[in-house]
C-alpha cells in the first residue's frame, strides 16, 4: 500500500536553528542569497565572490552570505474522547489516524521531526510520542489511535495536553470533533500562540445532516451514551441542519478572533485539500 502525503509550508520563515526544507530567518549554508559582506567581517573564504569583489568600488573582498534553510518541529494532538468513535464509514478516529499516517509520511519527507499528544478526559500519557525523525513514525502512531480505547472526554484532558506548547514554536495539528462546550477553548488557544496551529475539524456526514429517508431515527449519545428514538419531522431535519450551521459559525468565530484558519474534515481525510489549505495560506 502507497502511503499518502500532502505539502505543507508556513507563511513565513522559520527560525529554528536546525537545517531543514522550510524558508529560515537564519543566516548559514542556504541557497537564498541575502546580500555581500566584507570578508573581514564575515571571514569565511569558502563564500568569497570574486566578481563582486573586483566590481567594489571600496576595494575589499566580498562574501555572499545566504539564508538557512530551517527545520520545523510538527505536533500532532489528537481528541480520543468517546464523541470520536462515532461514523457511518469510518469512525472519526479512524479519519484521524489515516490523517496522522500521512503526515508521518509528509514530515519524513521533508525532514521534519514528529510527535504525537492525545486526550479524552485526561491527557492520555499512553499515547505519547516524542518527536522524532524516521520512516515509519506517522504508522506507528496511526496505529496506536486506531488501537485505543476511548472514554469520556472534556476540556479538561486538552488544556493539559495544550500546556506542554506554551512558548514553544513549531506547527501543531490540533486534531478533534471539538463536541464539547466551546467556552474555555479561547484561553487553551493562547498556550499555541507562538506555535502555527491548525485545528482539524472532524466530523461525519451521518452527523452533519440528517438521515434522507425514515421518519424515526434511534439516535445515541456518544459519550453519555444515552439512547433516544425521535421522530423527524420536516421541521426537525431543519433544526438539525440549522444546529450544525451554527456549530460551524461559533468554531470559525473563535479561530478567527486568533487569526487562526480550521480545516474541515467530513468523513475522510483529502491529502489534496490539505495541501491546498497551505498554498492558500502561503499565498
């Protein structure tokens, strides 16, 4: 089986100071010539620019000094919570397993290191992956999610998960149906504020709009696990639609209020569309 992968970039340069694929602010060994420099400032005869030393009207010997190239830090963050076990086809966690496979595959390709944090209730310590470099990592963790066993879930187990971010740089995948109250999700944003985070919104069609045929339909609460049978009415299907209409709404208002794009998944992961989410940022 031919793993997929996506492209993805930042919207602007990286400061990291370890070499990679990405646009860097440093200054090193890179291809992005930046300008000359006097080789008695920067001593490093192996970057002397003989022409553009002759052509100096100042008479002293020029080096070209170049941008680095720099390496990205990438975090995956994955909702395990009940809510997420949810899907006609797949199962949301599934959705995001076959996400974090393809990302492993993307990073290794550009040399980016990788880890994995997941949550329910808690912070789910058993899922941990520390970032690391290799063939295979984003299978590994893929593999670990689709082997999980799910609880409750809450606001709770993210901020904790959310809190080992705080400061630190890097691109971050905040992975989850985002199913419970949205009121504390502000302030858990502000521990990715020097990260780029992009939130993932996973849901299932069955979820987002209403079955077209059947009057009843036998309903289950993921997380309570609460069954109930409703009938659905005309008025009901336009509730439902209207419901998720409004759910979508409140999420891109509180992304946008942090200068935050989600992207939105409805029932399998598109590689394709992931990319395009990038280019459009880097645009």
């Amino acid at each position: 089986m031919t793993l997929q992968e996506f492209h993805y970039r930042l919207p602007y340069r990286v400061g990291s100071p370890r070499p990679g694929s990405h646009p860097g602010s440093s200054l090193g060994a890179g291809q992005e010539f930046v300008s000359h420099i006097s080789l008695y400032d920067r001593p490093d005869p192996r970057r002397l620019d003989l022409r553009a030393s002759l052509r100096n009207p100042g008479g002293d010997w020029l080096v070209r000094v170049n941008r680095q190239r720099a390496g990205v830090p990438v975090q995956v963050i994955v909702d395990v919570s009940a809510s997420m076990s949810f899907g006609s086809r797949k199962t949301k966690l599934e959705v995001a397993a076959d996400f974090v496979e393809a990302l492993g595959q993307s990073a290794f390709r550009v040399g980016d290191a990788l880890g994995m944090r997941a949550f329910d209730a808690a912070e789910r310590e058993d899922l941990f992956m520390p970032a690391v470099l290799g063939r295979g990592v984003g299978s590994v963790m893929a593999s670990m999610l689709r082997r999980c066993e799910m609880t409750a879930g809450g606001m709770d187990g993210l901020e904790a998960a959310a809190m080992h971010f705080a400061g630190r740089q890097g691109l971050i995948f905040l992975v989850s149906d985002f199913h419970w109250p949205l009121e504390r999700l502000g302030p858990v944003l502000d521990f990715f504020a020097h990260a780029y985070l992009v939130p993932m919104i996973v849901w299932d069609p069955a979820e987002t709009e209403p079955p077209a045929h059947g009057a009843l339909a036998a309903l289950r609460d993921a997380e309570s696990n609460v069954r109930r049978t409703l009938w659905l009415r005309p008025k009901l299907r336009d509730q439902w639609r209207a419901a998720v209409t409004q759910r979508r709404a409140k999420l891109d208002e509180l992304f946008s209020a942090q200068a935050i794009r989600p992207f939105y998944v409805n029932g399998a992961f598109d590689v394709e569309a992931m990319s395009h989410y990038f280019f459009e940022a880097a645009a």
